[in-house]
C-alpha cells in the first residue's frame, strides 16, 4: 500500500476492523518511511458476467430495481426488498467466486421472491424466464400450487 503523504510503498497494519455488515475490512496503517497513518478500506469486489460476455460489478441497487418493479402495486414494503436484495447478495457471495453469471443471480431471486410474494414472482419470472406464452404461466402457477401443498 503506498502511502498517500510520501509515496513510500511499504506500510504496517496497526488495527484491523470489519463493517458492521462484514463486507468490507478498515484498516490503520502507518507508513515505515515517514510514520504517519492514514486509513484504507478493503472490499471483497464481485463481477458479474452478462449475457453479452461483458462484466460488471455487483450492484444491489439493481436487485433493489428489478424485485421493485415485479413488487409494483403488491403489498410489499421497500425494507422487505431491501432484505431480499441482501439475502440474495450473501447467498451469491457465499459461492466464494469473484465472478458470477447474471443468470445465477436471477436464480437466487427466484426463490425468496416466491416466499414473498407469489404474483412478483410470477412477474419477474415471467421477464427472467422469457414466458412467451400462456402455457408457460400456466405451468409457473401449476408449480407454485403444487408447492403449497
């Protein structure tokens, strides 16, 4: 790490502490050349590959977008799919891969969307899975029946 004041390039961890929501790691550090300290901010980052092969971060603002706009006009607060946008992000992280398939994370959504609210499930599934007819949501309700019993 270089110091930020002289450039120097070596620096010593003094203290180490994680966030509250334990994504990301501050450290204090002092610089071995000209003993100042100065603090720096460690995050785990996650890619995700699109559908067109380009990579991006990971945005929990764009779960929070897409679960809002199935959830529009359903009886669901902002903090639940605000919760749902952090489950599915710890599940995703949880794989230990630095980079993940867009696909993948539509997956994850699916199933807390399902317990959340069956009709945004159905919305979002409708987009996510490309339904081109109503075959296909006949059979997305067949399996949600089925899985209430």
């Amino acid at each position: 790490m270089h110091c930020p004041f002289c450039r120097h390039v070596d620096s010593r961890v003094i203290d180490s502490r994680t966030s509250d929501d334990g994504t990301s790691v501050r450290r204090r550090r002092e610089c071995t050349e000209c003993h100042r300290r100065f603090t720096t901010t460690e995050t785990a980052s996650l890619l995700v590959i699109k559908r067109s092969g380009t990579t991006e971060p990971f945005s929990r603002d764009k779960i929070i977008a897409g679960v809002g706009k199935s959830c529009q006009g359903r009886p669901v607060s902002d903090d639940q799919i605000a919760m749902l946008a952090q489950q599915v992000e710890e599940t995703v992280r949880m794989s230990g891969q630095s980079q993940i398939e867009a696909h993948d994370i539509g997956l994850a959504i699916l199933e807390p969307l399902r317990n959340l609210d069956k009709i945004a499930y159905l919305r979002f599934a409708s987009v996510y899975s490309n339904f081109d007819s109503l075959e296909d949501f006949a059979q997305a309700i067949e399996q949600l029946r089925e899985n209430e019993q």
